[in-house]
C-alpha cells in the first residue's frame, strides 16, 4: 500500500490537475471569428436614496469592475477597451458593451466582519446591452447577485457571468 508521506502529495496533484484554477469564462472560438474588438460602457445608472456612505462604496464598487471587466474580456480573447462616455465610441472600435447599474445596496462592512453568516450582505443589479457597430442591439439582460462577501465580489461574479454570456453568444454565430 502507499505511505502516507507519497499519497497525500499524489491526492494533491490528481486534484490540481482535474479542478482547474477556478471558473472560466470560455474564449471567442477563434476559428469562427477572430478575436472581436469590444468597448466596454459602465454606467452608474440612476439610483435614489444612496446617502454619501453608500454613493462612495459604490464608486469603489464600479472602478474595481471596469479594471476587472477589461481583464476578464482580455483573458477571454477581446481586445477591450473601457471608455468614460458614450459619446467617446466610434463604431470602427468594435462591439459596444454597455453595462448599468439598476440597483446597489452596499452592505455594511462591519456587520460582514464582526457578524459573518451574511449579515451586512451587499447587492449589484445591472441591466446589459451588446450592440453592433451599426448601432443594432445583439442581446440585453439583466442580472444581479448578493453575497456576504462584498460589493467588489457581486462586481466580480456579474462580470464573468457577463463575459461567459458574450462569449457563448458569438460562438453560436
């Protein structure tokens, strides 16, 4: 029989090797298209009753999501770029993303560290439209997630969702 000190190393390495690094979005199929220009639109939407607590975590919230965002679509084979504005896209950059806050609810940090078991939990709810360069909508969702875990993990989870949709969408093309 194996000896402890060679199985658990052996178990260890089996393990690495069938569970990946983590959830994937996919990538664009690159023999059914090359890999597709994308910029990305994030907007704040328009939210009432944020007091200035609120307003600053979701701030903080969105510039960690456009970093993300733009990582996760690169990762996946885009060339991604993030814009401010829409004014500032020009349809010879590619597909536009626009990505809108609907609903936000910071959370309180401090119920999340000294209480845990999902007091203090944060929400993101946004609305998604992906449109060609002529200006057609291709597809438009809604998707929102709650965690225990923070705002910027809601921004995470909607971004590889996001991502994995995009993906799957120009794949079946």
């Amino acid at each position: 029989m194996f000896k402890k000190s060679v199985l658990i190393p052996l178990l260890f390495v089996v393990l690495l090797l069938f569970a990946g690094c983590g959830p994937q979005a996919g990538n664009v199929d690159t023999q059914k298209q090359n890999a597709k220009p994308i910029v990305v639109l994030v907007n704040e939407g328009q939210l009432k009753d944020l007091n200035g607590e609120q307003q600053y975590e979701l701030n903080r919230v969105l510039q960690w999501m456009k970093r993300d965002i733009i990582k996760q679509l690169k990762r996946a084979r885009f060339e991604a770029q993030l814009i401010e504005r829409k004014q500032d896209y020009r349809p010879e950059d590619g597909l536009l993303w626009t990505m809108t806050v609907k609903d936000f609810n910071a959370g309180n940090r401090a119920l999340r560290a000294f209480v845990g078991y999902g007091a203090g939990s944060s929400s993101l709810d946004m609305k998604y439209d992906l449109q060609s360069p002529q200006g057609q909508s291709l597809d438009n969702w809604e998707d929102g997630v709650g965690s225990s875990k923070g705002g910027t993990y809601c921004a995470q989870t909607l971004n590889r969702r996001g991502v994995k949709r995009i993906v799957s969408y120009l794949n079946k093309q």
